[in-house]
C-alpha cells in the first residue's frame, strides 16, 4: 500500500475497505466499526442528494449500513470496489424510498379522488332525467286534452279520479277511462313494456 499525502503531512496508510468486508462477512464487529466509519459520511451524503429529506436519509443510511453488515458477503472484489459497491448499495435503497414514496402518494392521491367521485356520474343522470322529460312532454301532446288534463291532475298534482272530475266537470267513470286510455297511450309512447 502506499502512503496518503495530505498537505504535506504523510500519514499511516488506512484500512483496505474490501479487506474490511470480507472481515464483516465473518461477523467480525471491529471490522463493521471501520466500515462504518469510512462509508457513514459519503453514504449519507448520497442519500441526502437524492431523497433530500433529513430524517428519511437518516433513516435510509441506517438501512445500507444494516445491509452492508448482514450483506458484505455478497462483495466481490473482482466486480469493482469496495467503495463502488457500498455506494450502489445506497443509491439503491435511495432510489427505492424514493420509488415507495411516490407509489404512498399516488395511492393517496388515487384514494382522496375516489373519496371525492360521486356514486354516480351526475351530470349523465341530469342529462337522462332530462331527455326523459322532455320526451315525456312530447307524448303527452299527443294526448286528447281531456286525457292530457286527467293525467296531469292525477299523476302531477296527486288528485283523486273524484277531485279530477270534478275539477273537469266530467262523470267518475269518463275520466277513468280517459286516465287508462291516456296511460296506455303514454306507455306506447314511451316504449315502456308492460
């Protein structure tokens, strides 16, 4: 190994971070105290680049250097560095929260407009009720007005057969054959089956 050189001061060479792993991978507990020591700051900080929330990038740091210790076995020196390694370990989970918190939101968000649809599509049901007022009005002109009047004070006003002949003028037995005449007519009208 050779010496690092930092402004002028030569200093002991460090630890091998890949030997350091493979010491991990044994369980070795001082070993992961070094790891941690040299991967906590540059892990955190690329976390921190791309969660940019404080606690969630604590929080994820913390879940790199647990996978580190219970993964470092999965290291393998001839795929790349140590270093390199641990850092796609922590974009990884970076990316993921990232990816998790994005699906919460939209599951959220696909949530609160569900809660705010309506059971039905209203404004189809005013345009129905609509056309069926209408055609309603259309049949009832092809009504005599004797029929047309029956049925509008029986079935619009809530009259009696008695109140709406008197209303008319017309004998009990006249006005509910217009009334049964006038349904039928409106039925046929309508298309509505018995």
């Amino acid at each position: 190994m050779r010496e690092a050189v930092f402004m002028g001061e030569v200093s002991a060479p460090g630890p091998d971070l890949g030997a350091l792993l493979g010491r991990v991978a044994r369980g070795d507990q001082e070993a992961f105290g070094a790891v941690y020591d040299m991967v906590a700051g540059p892990v955190h900080g690329l976390v921190r680049r791309v969660l940019r929330d404080p606690a969630q990038s604590e929080e994820v740091t913390q879940e790199v250097l647990v996978e580190i210790w219970r993964g470092a076995a999965r290291f393998r020196p001839d795929r790349g560095s140590a270093m390199a390694w641990v850092m796609t370990l922590a974009h990884r989970r970076a990316v993921d929260r990232v990816r998790s918190v994005q699906a919460g939101s939209d599951r959220e968000h696909r949530a609160a407009l569900l809660d705010r649809t309506p059971a039905f599509d209203e404004v189809t049901e005013q345009v129905e009720a609509r056309l069926e007022r209408e055609q309603v009005r259309r049949c009832l002109r092809g009504l005599t007005e004797l029929q047309r009047h029956a049925v509008t004070l029986a079935y619009y006003r809530g009259l009696t057969y008695r109140e709406v002949a008197e209303l008319l003028g017309a004998p009990l037995g006249t006005v509910k054959t217009r009334l049964r005449d006038g349904l039928i007519r409106l039925r046929d009208c309508l298309g509505v089956t018995a």
